[in-house]
C-alpha cells in the first residue's frame, strides 16, 4: 500500500545546530510570514537541483538568521548592503545563484540606492522582499512601506502624509526601470495567495537559472508581534488594507522574450587568476616571491600613529608592492573623524596564501609612529614578532623583551629630505630591508600606481633609499635593532 510522507526539503538542515535553544523549530514569531516563504525558497531550490551552487544574502532584519536553516552557501551582509554582496558574488561566480534575501526596512530605507542601482544595473540575481510595513526586528518602528495612519513605536498616533511621506511601492518603483526583467507582488495569506507566491519564487529562481537577469519578488507578510495583534488579525489586516496600498500582481515580465544562456563557471588557479580579474600584465612587476626568513614570512601588520603621518598611505603602500611582487593581500584602515591629528592605524596581511579576514588581532609586526600606538598595540604583538617605531616622535622604548625592536628616527631623517610626511616611506623601506619580505624593485614600482602627484614620486623614493640605508648600516654595526 502506497504512503505519502511529507519531509522536510533537503535545502534546510534537519536539524537547526547553529540556533541556540530549540533547534527544532525556527526563531520566527506565530503567524511571521518569514517561514512559509522559506519553504517555499527551498523547494524551488531541490526541484531545480541548484541547492549546491546557491549562496543566499541576508542582511540585518528578522531572516538575519536565515543561515540557521538554510543549507546552501550563506554570507551575511551589513544593513542594506545585500544587493551589493549579491552583485560581487554573482560576477565573481557567474555559475552560482545568488538569493538576496531582505526586510522593507533593510531594503527600502537604508538599502534603497543598493537595490535601484543592483536592479538598473541588471544583476542576474533574484531579490526576495519582505513587506511588513515595519522594522519587525528592533521594536516596531516606521519603515517606508507603512501605511498612512499606522501606529509603531515611532508614529505613535499613526504615519502622517505631512510629517512622514507616503509609503513606498517598491515595485512599482523597480517595475519602470528599463533592465529588471521579472517584478511581482504577492502575497503570503491564505492557500490560494500562497501557490501564486510559490509560482512566482520559482519563476525568479528560474530566471537566474537561464541567465535572463534581474528578478524581484515583493511578498507582503504578517508580523503580528509587531502589529501588536493576533495571527488571525494580521492575516485580515493584510487583506483588508494591505492590498489596498500594495496591490497585487505582475509589474513586468520580460522573461519569455528573452533566450536561456548557459552557465558560465569561473575556476580561478595561481595560473589564470591575472587574466580572469584582467589585471594588466605590465603591472605584474615580480610573480616569484622572495625567499623570507620563517621568522617573517606571511606578516600581519598593524601600523598606527596621527592622522596626517601617512599611515594609510604606508599600509596602501606596502599592499599594493606585495599584491605586485605576487601576495595575497588585505588591507583595511580605521581613524577617527577627526582625520588630521586623530588617531589612525591600518591592518595589512601579506601571505602565500587566501587571506581569511582582514582584522589582525595578533600581529606579527607593529609599526608605531606616537607613544599613544605604542602603549596601545605593543602587547598584541606575538612573541617572536618585529616592532618598529619612530624614535623622532616616541621617547619611551618598548617593554617587551620577546620580540625584535627596531627604533628608527623617521620623522627627522624626512625633515632633512625637505618634507617630514615621507617618514613613512622611510619607514617602508627599512621594513622591507629588514625583513626581504619583497624585492625593493617591487616597491618603488608599486608607487606610481598609488602616488597621484607624479612629481613627489623621487622624493618618496629617495625616502624609502634612506629606511634601506639605515638598516644597511645597523646591519653593519651587528645590530638586529636596538632599544633607544
């Protein structure tokens, strides 16, 4: 005798381990729309056979937690910023289908430029857009898809046309822009609404699948907690004034003009990964890299000081040389607002192999051009490490005695060059001496590309000629650095 059995879709995990508390159920409150829509997702992914190859985007909202559930490629993105995520990922692996999964707040407020320009630029990516006419996730505030005379936290006597504008119409709004291909509202109600939202999800899955471009569905969903009303009331509401506001339907479906392209697939190796990111051969100065002493092979680098010394400038500097001489690189800055005589420092990772994150929280070299960086990042350095500061600035030596101290006057050796903005370049040379982290050829051929003054090029490096020659001659003297 024939059993029907209902499972679960192989696109969710069977059992949700990344989800503290019951891992059973999902976070989402009673009557949240959030969980229906994501059956469906998940079906259309199994019965395409693309759940291997697809990587879903969700930024901040209620599905920031979608990589609970779903088991494909998950990537969080910051507020808004999904489409944008959506889009790097999609060129970077053409073959793959990328999902951009948002709230109204998330996608019509902070996140409105992203999708206009993710849409007319027409990204071959399928954006799901939860309508609930509220920030549902932290605390029930306006959101520009609610309505006029809806009460939240922050329109406590309900939205007014004066005070707050009209809602927005997100796809009406998409629908007239010349690239999208697919656009349509539906809506997660009743059995009827939500098999029009189940052909809808696989029509924009299917898009993608084709190569036909930019899909978005808009589903208008429940969210009773938020609402401060029942599930059963929600669902009314949403067919009593939500359709009103946002009607349903198709706003445009250019699918069935367009032809099925096939998938592309982008394998990148160390032998076609200049060619595949066209980088111009002429710049590639050095794709052997030096041999290093251990001690100093792969670096991670904190450099810090003022605002205005040049510490961006040194980190650019030093990545952009390395990226040459054939690294694997990241750099990544952080300074405060007031950017002249506020604080700043750079991350800077040089390694033979992928980078895994920016962020150094363990470095193995410190560059130190004020005492304030000194104290501040001396004891993150590993032991073993390398630290080099300014002795011009700084007239306290380093406390630690595991590691390599290289106490250089950079501020005054560039103030007898003419221009004491160069100590960082003085400071770029000696490293690289030190170090042979890299040839020096990499180094004063990496400058034009990051020197937009062309005519301060031979001072900046007649600057790193001065770091080279002070670790010449420390060399010489027998020092491998010196305390004061």
């Amino acid at each position: 005798m024939a059993t029907k059995a209902y499972i679960k879709s192989e696109s969710f995990y069977p059992v949700y381990e990344r989800k503290s508390g019951l891992q059973d159920v999902t976070h989402y409150c009673p009557g949240c729309g959030h969980g229906v829509l994501h059956k469906l997702i998940a079906e259309a992914l199994e019965d395409f056979g693309v759940r291997d190859r697809t990587i879903l985007i969700s930024p901040v909202g209620c599905s920031v937690f979608a990589y609970y559930y779903f088991r494909v490629g998950n990537i969080q993105s910051a507020h808004g910023r999904a489409p944008a995520v959506a889009t790097g990922i999609k060129r970077v692996y053409p073959h793959s289908i990328v999902l951009s999964y948002q709230g109204d707040g998330d996608l019509a407020a902070i996140g409105a430029n992203n999708i206009l320009q993710a849409a007319n630029r027409g990204e071959n990516i399928t954006v799901f857009f939860v309508n609930n006419a509220i920030y549902g996730m932290t605390g029930g505030q306006m959101a520009p898809t609610t309505l006029i005379g809806q009460k939240t936290t922050t329109t406590p006597y309900g939205r007014k046309e004066k005070n707050e504008g009209m809602p927005m119409r997100v796809s009406e709004l998409i629908s007239v822009l010349d690239a999208p291909v697919y656009v349509e509202r539906t809506a997660i109600t009743d059995a009827q609404h939500i098999m029009k939202t189940r052909a809808a999800v696989r029509k924009a899955i299917r898009n993608q699948i084709d190569n036909k471009g930019f899909s978005l569905i808009e589903v208008l969903s429940a969210c009773p907690s938020g609402w401060k009303i029942t599930p059963v009331q929600a669902k009314h509401w949403i067919e009593e004034v939500m359709y009103k506001n946002f009607p349903l339907g198709v706003f445009k479906d250019k699918s069935g003009e367009l032809e099925v392209k096939a998938s592309e697939r982008n394998v990148f190796s160390a032998a076609n990964l200049e060619t595949a990111l066209e980088i111009p051969q002429e710049q590639l100065i050095n794709s052997q890299m030096p041999v290093v002493d251990q001690q100093y092979k792969n670096p991670r680098l904190i450099m810090a000081g003022f605002g205005g010394q040049g510490i961006l400038m040194l980190g650019v500097a030093l990545a952009q040389a390395g990226m040459q001489a054939g690294y694997q690189v990241s750099w990544i800055p952080s300074y405060g607002p007031e950017m002249r005589g506020g604080t700043a420092n750079c991350h800077v990772n040089l390694s033979e192999h992928r980078v895994g994150s920016p962020l150094i929280s363990k470095p193995t070299v410190l560059v130190a051009m004020n005492l304030p960086s000194l104290e501040k990042f001396e004891e993150s350095v590993i032991p073993g490490g390398l630290i080099i500061y300014d002795k011009s600035l700084i007239n306290e030596s380093p406390t630690r005695s595991d590691v390599t101290v290289m106490a250089i006057p950079a501020t005054e050796m560039a103030d007898q060059l003419g221009n004491t903005r160069v100590a960082n370049m003085i400071i770029l040379g000696a490293y690289v001496a030190f170090s042979g982290i890299m040839s020096i050829q990499a180094v004063k051929e990496s400058l034009p590309l990051i020197i937009k003054r062309k005519n301060l090029i031979p001072l900046n490096e007649t600057a790193i000629d001065k770091g080279i020659e002070f670790v010449r001659q420390m060399q010489k003297q027998g020092r491998s650095g010196e305390k004061d």
